[in-house]
C-alpha cells in the first residue's frame, strides 16, 4: 500500500519519544513492502518543529518549509493537502501535531486517516499533561470544555501577555482554538478517522466516545542501541548509581519524588549516587547529581553505568519509553504507577511499581534493590526478555500495524 | 598572545550545550572558543573537547533582584575582551547582557543550529519588549473574553463535570 506520513513537529535527530516512535514506524512499514512517504512542517524559528534534513532518513520524506506568518490554518492545511495528493497516497497516518493538527486533519479528510496521538494533546489543551495540582484532572476537554478552556488559557497567560512562545501556545492562538467553534472541529475530525491510536488505557477511555475504533499501540525500544552489558563490579567503598533519564526538569516527571526518597535512604546509607538528566546542578548534593542533558547514544552508556533505573513521574505517562530502555538495558526499574508504565513494568519481575508521589514507598524499594546484587540482576534480566518479546521495533511493527491496514482497506 | 579570534559562547538554561558549541566550532572553526559557564557547573567532556577553555561565572545564576551580581558579571566579561560574544536564546535579557559587554560582534545560535550575527542596542531590545507585552496583552484581553464570554453551548456533559 501507498501510505503517507504527516508530521507537524518531526524532527530527526529526535526531539522526543514521538519522532523514535514514527520514524521506526515507517522503517518497520517499509520493511513489510508498503511504499511509503513522510510529509513534514518546517519553521526555522520553531525549534522542534521539522528540524531534519530529508535526504539523511532511510525512507523517502518531503519537508514543507513554513515561515512563521504561515503557521496556521489557513496556509498548513493547503499545503499539506497539495503535497499528499500529488503523491496520491491511500492510507494517511497523521502523528505527532498541536492545536493545528484537527485543520490539517479536515484537509485530508478524502483519505482513509488512521490517527496517532502521543501525549493528551486532545483532552487536555492546557499543556497536554493531564495534571493539575499534582494530580490527575479528572476533566478532558472532549467532554467538559467549558472548564477546560479557561485552565488552557490560565496555563498560557504568561507566554501570551509577553508575546512569546512556545510551540505549545502559538499554535493556540494561531489555530483559534479558545473559541467554541474549535471543540466543534476537534469533535467532527476525531469521529472521522478511519482508526485512532492511543498510548494507554486512559487514553483510550477519554476517546472512546467519540471513535468506534480506538485502539492502543505500544511504542517500541532499539535493542540494538541499548543493549545489555554487565552491572559495573564496584568496590566496596564505590556507591551504587540510581539513574533517572528523561526530561528532569519537568516537575512532572516526578524528580521531586525522588530526592525526598534519596533523603529518606541517605539518612540510613551512604552506599548509593542518584544520577539525574538535569541542568540545575544547584540541586546537587553529597548523593544527588545533576548530569545535564544527554543524546541517545550517551543516555545509552549511561544505563550501563548504573545498578538501578527509576522513572518517578506524577503525571499519567503516555507510554514510559525510559522504562523500555532500561529493560531492554537490563537494569531493575522501579516506576511509578501511572498511565503506560503499569502497562510495562511488571510489578516484582522486572522491577516494583510505586504510589506516585510516595517517596517513603520509593525509598522502600529502592533500599531492596540496592541491597540484593541477585534480586536487581534477575529482574534486570527479566526486563531485558520482556523488552526483547514486546517492544523490540521490528516485531512491534509486524504485530500492530497490518492489522490497522487490513480494516482501512476493507 | 594568540592572533585567533576569540569567541565567548555564553551558556544558558534550556539547551544542550554541546550543540551550541558544536554550531560556533563549524561556523568558526579557527577562532578560540571560550565557554562561559555558571559556577559549579557540571561540564561535560563533549562539552569541553569543543571548547579552547571553559570559564566559569562567579555566581550560579543571576537575576535583576541583584544588580550588583549582574553588574560584576558585565564587567568580568569586559575584561576578558572577547572579540565574539554568542548567546543561546534570542531574549531581551541576553541581548541586554551582550550589549552592556561591549564585545564587538554579537551573534546567535538560532534554534536549527545556525550562527547569525545580531546587533544587541539596548534602546532597541527594550522597546521591542514593551511594544510585545503591549500586543500581547491586547491579544490575552481578546482570547479572554472569547474564552468567558462565548461558552460551547452542546458537549458531550454540557460543559461540566
């Protein structure tokens, strides 16, 4: 089959979990035989969005190059619907977009669209999260908008009041979609794909309403890339390394979490270093360090480094790709229970699932796995068997995906 | 003395520094590459194999509640006399900043990686910054009122929970 790819954001090297995500899609997918095409946004002002060079990808792409004046419904959509006809595609996949996506998404509605969201970009506009005071919201702007679009608002005031932006709040204001007649748009494009694919099982349920085919597709992890090597023989005197990767500035990513659990361990051990992915090394202390930001293939040998993987987020993951890379890295992951991890980790097997925000539950664990070399290496390599068997890319791809093309071709 | 030109590239929050670096070292690929960090900055060894040195601010971080700091920090940086100051994020504070050191050539790493020269003027960067807030306050007061007063008149729950 003729398939083609639209991106507003895809960018290659990735900027996120939803760029690793598409482009082993489309490699998985063009391995099978389909003909396939990726058809992304450019704006070199906006730095994750299109921030790639064509003829470096291992499958064909068009990159539409927008100037800041043309990022919104008027010209995307246009452009958009031009190139894709022209290459007469006959499946469109449309994947990672904000607020623009429902326009772009109208302007191929002649094709069959099987649609992939990545976060809860749809129910929750106030920054795709789903959290509000530390907490899962319990509204979803498909079905309380009126609640919904004064917190979306509140949560970009900032950004709008000083005309700057992010990604997230220009296309708000450029797509209009504070006013009524966009929850209207959302509604209509989303009853119209062919297939929608979530992330997890909340996902599911806030679409559920509003497509008979909703369905949840797991991201995958490179086993190739990460790969297991043996836990560092440590000296008695060496610590032990707790890692966290990810976006550690993010408070929902949980890091708060975990340095109340360092404190908690470290009034009783001094045996163990938490390593975060964090620019403010201001928050470093004797156990904690701030690491900085690093590229795959560093976050890669920073696994192998460590004894003990932690993923403490607040916030309802999508999916919990650094839990898939630890696994398939062969470490012991202790995550909490939330969104798509619960769905990954599987509890006293390949690690432990904590309460979110229960820092005494994670100081718990963590001090079990740190003390037992036997108890993290098994789970560590049940981790890497359960990384190898689900989310491995290729056979991901062969379980997920043809079927989805069986029911649009029908 | 080195006749190389020396480049200054200001480290801020919010970037791999790494790629910043990486972007001045392919745009000046002779010129001596100082990184200016803040104090107790963790530098990485990608990080310092692509500069000439790293020089570390006297504090960890700066803020207008403390011009005091900031003033000590334009006058470390006039001292150096850099022949290239290059800053990471096209911010009225950093342009502010590059202006009040007095290096001759201001450029920006824009956020595909490019090297573009900028010219920092003080009176400039502050009327951009009230024109903007002006606007943008003005656009907030209309999406305001759209917001409160337009409601989505049939939803799935009537608009509540």
């Amino acid at each position: 089959m003729r398939l083609a790819f639209v991106d507003l954001y895809f960018c290659w090297p990735p900027h996120g979990g939803a760029d690793v995500d598409l482009y082993h899609v489309i490699k998985g997918l063009q391995a099978l035989g389909h003909q396939v095409k990726l058809f992304v946004a450019s704006c070199a002002s906006t730095w994750d969005r299109g921030s790639v060079e064509p003829s470096q990808l291992p499958f064909p792409a068009t990159r539409l190059d927008f100037s800041p004046r043309e990022i919104g419904p008027r010209t995307m959509p246009r452009r958009f619907r031009d190139a894709v006809d022209a290459w007469k595609p006959e499946v469109v996949f449309l994947t990672d977009g904000f607020f623009l996506k429902p326009y772009v998404a109208e302007a191929l509605s002649h094709y069959p669209v099987i649609s992939r969201y990545y976060a809860y970009e749809l129910t929750c506009p106030r920054d795709l999260r789903l959290l509000r005071d530390g907490a899962r919201c319990p509204d979803n702007y498909l079905r309380t908008p009126n609640i919904c679009r004064p917190c979306a608002l509140a949560g970009m005031a900032a950004d709008i009041k000083q005309w700057r932006f992010l990604p997230w709040a220009e296309e708000y204001v450029a797509a209009r979609a504070y006013l009524p007649s966009y929850h209207a748009l959302v509604l209509r494009t989303l009853r119209h794909f062919s297939i929608v694919i979530a992330s997890n099982r909340l996902h599911k349920r806030q679409m559920d309403p509003f497509n008979d085919d909703v369905r949840i597709v797991p991201g995958g992890v490179d086993v190739a890339t990460f790969v297991v090597h043996p836990p560092p023989k440590r000296r008695s005197d060496e610590r032990k390394v707790i890692l966290t990767t990810g976006r550690g500035e993010d408070p929902a990513k949980g890091v708060h979490t975990l340095r109340e659990a360092g404190a908690l361990l470290a009034r009783e051990r001094n045996d163990f270093v938490i390593r975060v992915t964090h620019t403010d090394y201001t928050l470093n202390t004797d156990w904690f360090q701030a690491i900085g930001w690093h590229d795959r293939d560093a976050v890669a040998r920073l696994y192998q480094q460590a004894d003990v993987c932690v993923v403490p987020s607040i916030w309802e993951e999508p999916f919990g790709l650094v839990a898939v890379e630890a696994m398939a890295s062969g470490r012991p992951v202790c995550a909490s229970r939330v969104g798509g991890l619960q769905d990954i980790v599987v509890h006293g097997e390949t690690g432990f699932l904590c309460a979110p925000g229960d820092s005494a539950e994670l100081a718990r664990r963590l001090a079990q796995l740190l003390d037992d070399d036997g108890l993290r290496r098994r789970m560590g390599d049940a981790g890497r068997r359960r990384a190898e068997s689900e989310y491995d890319w290729e056979p991901l791809v062969r379980k997920h995906y043809p079927p989805l093309l069986e029911k649009v071709a029908r | 003395m080195s006749d190389r030109a020396r480049t200054c590239v200001f480290y801020s929050v919010g970037r791999r520094y790494a790629d910043v670096l990486r972007a001045v070292r392919k745009h000046e690929p002779h010129a001596r590459i100082t990184g200016v960090v803040p104090h107790g900055y963790p530098i990485t060894d990608d990080e310092r194999a692509l500069a000439d040195e790293v020089v570390e601010t006297r504090r960890d971080r700066y803020s207008l509640r403390n011009p005091a700091a900031l003033w000590q920090l334009v006058a470390d940086l006039r001292a150096a006399h850099y022949d290239g100051f290059v800053i990471t994020f096209d911010s009225p504070k950093l342009r502010i900043l590059a202006a009040l050191s007095k290096v001759p050539g201001t450029a920006l790493v824009t956020m595909d990686g490019r090297v573009v020269p900028i010219r920092p003027a003080i009176a400039a960067t502050l009327a951009g910054v009230v024109v903007r807030n002006a606007w943008g306050r003005l656009v907030y007061a209309a999406i305001w009122l759209a917001v409160h007063g337009l409601r989505v008149s049939s939803t799935p729950d009537s608009g509540t929970r």
